[in-house]
C-alpha cells in the first residue's frame, strides 16, 4: 500500500487473476470483489477499508493499458526501492534513497547515496502520506492522478527515456515525471530538474471549449506550439476546469495543461456527474399514464409515467447521466415533467370539460 510499509503488492494477486487475463477479466474480477469487500457492506471493519483501498489501486493500474506496461515492467524496481527504503530509514519507500547503492535506479548514473547526481541536483519523491492514495513510486512512473478532482494527468514521453539506452539525463527525468532541487548549502533552494541549475519553468496552458456531447463521449484537440501541432485526447467525463497535462509536450521543455471548459446545453443541466432536463408530457398522459421517449445523450429510452402524475414530478433515470472521470460508471438523469393542457377548447369540448370535472371532483389546491 502507497507510503505504508515495504512490502510489494502484487495487483494480479489481488484481484486475484493471472497475469495473462484480458481487460475484461480484470474488470469482471474487480466488481465482483469490490462489491464484496466495500465498506458500506462491512461498516467498522478497518480490514475491510483496506481490502477496498488495495482494491481499487490494483484495478486503477492494470485497466489501463499503459500502466499495467509499465507496471509489468518495472514491477521488481519497486519492490527493491521499497526494500531500500525501509533498509535506509526503517519509515518505507519515501525515506530510502532509489538512486544510491543498491537503489534499482542506481544503474542510471544519477549519483551516490547521498541523493545527489551530477550537477548537484537533488531529486525527491513526494508523498501526500494518505494511505490510501497511489504508491508513490506510481505516481512517479504513471502522473499523479489524484493530484485534484477532475485533473487527469495524461503521461506522455516516458517510455523513450528507458528505451535503447539510458538517455539523457532531462530525458529520464521527464519520462519518470520526477522534479529535483539544487542541494545547496542552506538545504537546496528550488532549482528545476535541470542539471544545469536553470529554474522550472512554470506549464504552459492553453483552453478547450467542448460541448456537452464531446465532455460525454470524449474528444481530441490540435493545439499548436511554436510551430508544432499537437494532438490532445479528452477523455470522457470532463468538467469545466478538469486539466489535462501531458509532460514535456510544451516549449522549452514544459508541461503542456489544458484546461477544458463545458460550454451550455440547450437541453441538458450538468451538476457534477448528474444531468437535468426537463420534458413535456400531454393531459392524457399525465392524467391515465403511459410511456414517453426522453432523449439522453446515449440515445432516446423510454419513461413510465404513472397515472395522476402531477406538472414537475422528477424522475430518476440511473446510469443515463454523465461518465465518472475517476472510477466506472455514469451519474444518473433527473427528467422533470411538465403538464402541457390543451387550449383553445370548442364549445363541445369545454362542455366535455366541464362534465368530466363534475366526475372526477377536486379538492382546492391551494386550500
């Protein structure tokens, strides 16, 4: 578990499947043991919690295709940090050195046990000491993605530094997503991950205004930067204010964050995961029941209305909302009925109207 203890955890042990299973085998496997072991079903019990945490970190790696790449590619590396964590400080993976003697990123060349490699540079895990948040060495390797809500950080660049060599210095550390610090004399000022000294440059951010369609479905952009177009993927789920970060990708060197904005529905009203809409239902409908057709943005489905529905009655569709941006599933639909009365009656009809009424009598309303 992330910055806890020392020990390995093996995601395909834990959801129990082979390192052969196919993407759904895994989500089968996940769903199946997370509804066993969430904790409202096992209010109290602290093991339970745990279980679900282990859980939920597992599926978050070996669903995505990449990183369950690189975790079955760097899988030892990290259970010999952890090991040289706990042999350095006894207080796990964030106080041992991954790039001093016995480290598994000694072979790099980036320095002695001291933590500093050449230029002076001192480089550092981060670690928000939440026990439930991504083990740290996997926020190194895969971006931080629990860094805020609605912040997907989408790892770019990466893989090339470990590739047919050992790469440049700036390239390992860019492809790890590591930031160092010069290690002066009054305790290391910040200095960027630059041998050289040179500061961090601040990212370079640029806008996206989707529409609720594209947030819902998901998207890509072309954003251009000094001469070079770049081709953003959006994933499904995003907010206005959700950041995508890809690494490197900017000038000079930067991060490149785009800031995705939502523009209004004519239709629809987002509140997080949920939509809003509203719809028009008939007297007769209304009065003796029946189905109507609601469109979503998956398509049209079908809405039972029960007889005697009264004009702004809401009804709940689940799962025809919104795709989550972190975790499975949607948010729901809340569809608002509105009664629409006929106008303009005949003399025959507003007779009909008026026998009917003495029929089925109602009580004052506003009584």
């Amino acid at each position: 578990m992330a910055g806890t203890g020392v020990e390995f955890q093996d995601y395909y042990r834990t959801l129990g499947v082979p390192k052969t299973a196919s993407q759904a085998e895994i989500k089968k496997a996940y769903r199946k043991l997370a509804r066993e072991w969430h904790p409202d079903r096992k209010p109290g019990d602290q093991a339970a919690e745990r279980r679900f945490k282990a859980l939920n970190e597992a599926h978050a790696v070996l669903s995505d295709a990449s990183k369950r790449e690189k975790y079955d590619r760097f899988g030892r590396d990290w259970e010999a940090y952890a090991r040289a964590g706990a042999a350095a400080g006894g207080r796990g993976a964030p106080g041992g050195d991954p790039f001093g003697p016995g480290g598994p990123f000694a072979a790099y060349g980036f320095g002695s046990g001291s933590g500093t490699g050449p230029g002076g540079v001192r480089y550092e895990f981060r670690t928000t000491g939440d026990p439930g948040a991504f083990s740290d060495f996997f926020r190194m390797m895969f971006g931080d993605e629990g860094a805020a809500a609605g912040e997907p950080e989408v790892f770019a660049g990466g893989r090339d530094a470990f590739a047919g060599g050992r790469g440049s210095l700036d390239e390992i550390l860019a492809g790890m997503g590591l930031r160092g610090r010069a290690a002066g004399a009054a305790g290391g000022a910040p200095a960027g991950a630059r041998a050289t000294g040179a500061p961090r440059l601040a990212p370079v951010e640029a806008t996206a205004e989707l529409s609720l369609e594209e947030a819902f479905h998901g998207t890509s952009r072309i954003v251009e930067l000094g001469g070079r177009r770049l081709e953003v993927t959006i994933p499904r789920g995003v907010d206005t204010g959700s950041r995508v970060r890809l690494s490197g990708k900017g000038p000079d060197g930067r991060d490149l964050v785009v800031v995705t904005r939502i523009r209004p529905h004519p239709a629809f009203l987002r509140r997080g995961a949920d939509l809003e809409r509203e719809v028009a239902i008939s007297l007769e409908e209304a009065l003796l029941g029946g189905e109507i057709r609601v469109g979503t943005l998956k398509g049209q489905v079908l809405l039972k209305v029960p007889a005697g529905t009264q004009s702004g009655r809401r009804f709940r569709l689940a799962g025809q909302g919104m795709p989550r941006l972190r975790g499975e599933g949607a948010g729901d639909l809340i569809v608002s009925v509105r009664v629409v009365v006929p106008t303009d009656l005949s003399d025959e009809a507003t007779a009909a109207a008026r026998r009917f009424l003495e029929l089925a009598h109602q009580p004052n309303p506003r009584a």
